[in-house]
C-alpha cells in the first residue's frame, strides 16, 4: 500500500511494478485513462476531501498528510481540481452533514 503522504515518483511505480518508466506509463494510461501523475493528485485530493469533512486538522496538517506539498500548493491544487477553496468546502460538507444530522 502507498502511502500518500510521501513522494512518489512514475519512477518508483514503474519500479513497484516491474516495467520500465515508458511501459508503466503507457500501460497505466491504458488501464485508467490519465497519466500516473495525474490519478495520484486525484488520490491525493479524495483523501483531503475527506479530511477537511471529517477533520478539524488545519489546511498545513492536511497538506502534509495528504503529500499535496505546503499548505499554499494544496490550496491551489484544491481549487484546481474542486473548484472550491478547502475552508469553503469544509464548510459547505460540514453545514449539509449538519442539516442531515
């Protein structure tokens, strides 16, 4: 299992997987339909996701846990791939948990 929190290169997942960098890419894309690097933002942003719904962790706790960098770059890879702001949004999934109660 891969731990997210850490840096991960496509080098140390080809290797994982015994291929080559070019072959691991281009079987990857096959298999999921993006680029290793971007399904590992994405894995990276479900796991902030669920933090900032069920956590009170701070954006800086959050971006270290997550592996998403300083807490600047996760703000900006947040709203990249959410379209919102991570406080916007944990208030947004705090307020609907909050009404459905």
């Amino acid at each position: 299992m891969w731990r997210l929190e850490q840096p991960l290169t496509v080098h140390q997942l080809a290797c994982h997987a015994a291929l080559s960098r070019r072959t691991f890419i281009r079987r990857f894309g096959e298999e999921t339909g993006m680029p290793p690097v971007r399904w590992l933002t994405l894995q990276r942003v479900l796991v902030t996701r669920r933090l900032l719904k069920t956590s009170d962790l701070s954006v800086e706790r959050i971006a270290a846990a997550s592996g998403l960098g300083t807490a600047d770059d996760f703000r900006i890879g947040f709203r990249r791939e959410t379209g919102s702001l991570p406080g916007d949004y944990r208030r947004r999934h705090r307020l609907a948990a909050d009404v459905r109660g």
